[in-house]
C-alpha cells in the first residue's frame, strides 16, 4: 500500500506540484495519475522512490514512512518504469535486467537465470538476452524495462507513462500484457498517463490531478463517467462535448460503435 498525506511540492522557480495532496493506493491494485501538464503527475511519482521530497505532508509504503528509509535502499526495493525505458546503453539487455538483483545482492548466476525468466514472463525471446538496448525495437525496449522493473521481486511498481513512446498498436499490446502481469503478480501500482483510455484500462482507480497539482477527484472509472466531480474532470475526460457518449450502429447486419463525433471505434461481439 502506498498513502500520500497532505502532501505539499513547490519548486524553486514558484511553481508549485502539488498541493494538499491526499490519496491511498491500495495493496494489489493499479491507480492512475491522470492530469494535464504541469498537474504534478510525474513529481508524485517521483516521491515515492525519493527523486523528489515534498515540502511537507507524509507519504507511507506499506507502513513505513519514507522519509525515515535511505534513499538508496528505498529505490532498491520498488520497481520502476520509464517512458523511454532508461536502458543501459553499454550492457546487453540480460545484464541491464540482472542489475536490480545483482545490486539487491543475487549472486552473478541467479541475477542472470532471474533475469532471464523476467524476459519470458514479459513475452522476449531469450535470445534478444544477448543483445545491446539499440537492436531491440521501442516495444521490446519497453518489455525489458518492465522485466527490470520485476526482477527485484519488489511489491510496488512505479510506471511513468510507460508506453509514451511506442506506436498505437504496441501501446494497445504493452496495456495488454501489463493486464495480464498484474492479474497474475498482484504488484501495488502507481502509473503515471496522460491518456485517459490508458487509466481506464489500466487503472483500478484514477487520481485527476488540476494543472497546480491538487486532487480534482479520485474515484474508479465507472465513478468518473457516472458522477465527475465538476466541470474540470468532465472536460478531461471528454464527457463536456459528447466524445464518449457512444451509439451502436447496424451496418450490413453488424453492430459497430461509434463516439460521440460519429467516429467508428469498435464493434459489438454477440
């Protein structure tokens, strides 16, 4: 379990990350920051493993309150994604998988045979293991940044806006198998987006962060759509001008979806 409690950030420069900021995610579950930019979704993220301390407020994971745990050994023990996938460049990719456990004291042998099983749980052929980061495309990159991110066994996972950089038929792909990752491993999940059809598949529950960095709602996605909290969180999430009121339409005897601007994005399976 991760809790966030009345967590306060302001920058140097003024501007301020968040702001009040209060929410709990629970142990085995995946919740979503969801906001524009410069709503403070990344510098909450970042809290969590100590890149970023807050100005004021508690943040706890499990029951322990992070401030009082060295830095290092907190970042040793969570799993952490980036959006580019932070591969070491100079290592071969069963190596930059093996280097958590080998850091988190795993002898050479099991780093690597720990690694190497990372690789097929996230669908990578073991031999891709021997290659350099730079052979490897955007999607494979991303799934040895989530091997990485598992191979230290931690319980809590960050993930910031992982799948950012790679096209809309890998992105759907990556969501898919993080589902499939999560019902079988039951990590506890920050996940840091800006796609709001990304939280909705992902998340079990979804913060809406305001540009300033306060909560605007934190709720399920059946909660979202049903009751938003105000005007903002509507117009986020596309309700304000009809975009995710969808209609079935019949065309030659098929049932096909459309959003609210008549765009066809999905069919109806009997």
């Amino acid at each position: 379990m991760i809790t966030f409690e009345n967590v306060n950030k302001t920058y140097p420069n003024g501007t301020t990350a968040a702001l009040d900021v209060s929410f709990t995610v629970p142990a085995g579950s995946t919740v979503a920051l969801l906001g524009p930019s410069g709503a403070g979704k990344t510098t909450l993220l970042r809290m969590v493993n100590r890149l970023v301390d807050p100005d004021s407020g508690r943040i706890t994971v499990g029951d322990r309150d992070i401030s009082q745990i060295n830095p290092v050994t907190l970042r040793r023990s969570i799993g952490y994604v980036l959006q580019e996938g932070g591969l070491l460049p100079h290592k071969r990719v069963l190596d930059n998988v093996a280097l958590v456990a080998r850091l988190n004291g795993a002898s050479k042998a099991d780093a690597r045979e720990r690694a190497q099983r990372m690789l097929t749980l996230v669908g990578l052929d073991a031999e891709l293991g021997s290659r350099f980061p730079h052979q490897l495309s955007g999607g494979q990159q991303q799934r040895v940044g989530v091997a990485r991110a598992l191979v230290g066994e931690a319980d809590v996972m960050l993930m910031d806006e992982p799948f950012g950089a790679v096209d809309p038929m890998i992105r759907r792909e990556l969501q898919a198998q993080t589902r499939r990752l999560q019902s079988e491993l039951g990590k506890t999940v920050l996940l840091v987006t800006h796609d709001v059809d990304e939280a909705f598949s992902l998340a079990d529950q979804i913060v809406v962060l305001r540009t300033g960095g306060s909560v605007a709602q934190y709720a399920t996605p059946e909660e979202l759509l049903t009751n938003p909290a105000d005007d903002f969180v509507a117009d986020l999430l596309g309700l304000s001008d009809g975009a995710r009121d969808l209609h079935v339409v019949d065309r030659g005897g098929r049932a096909l979806v459309t959003d609210g601007s008549g765009r066809f994005i999905g069919r109806v399976r009997a």
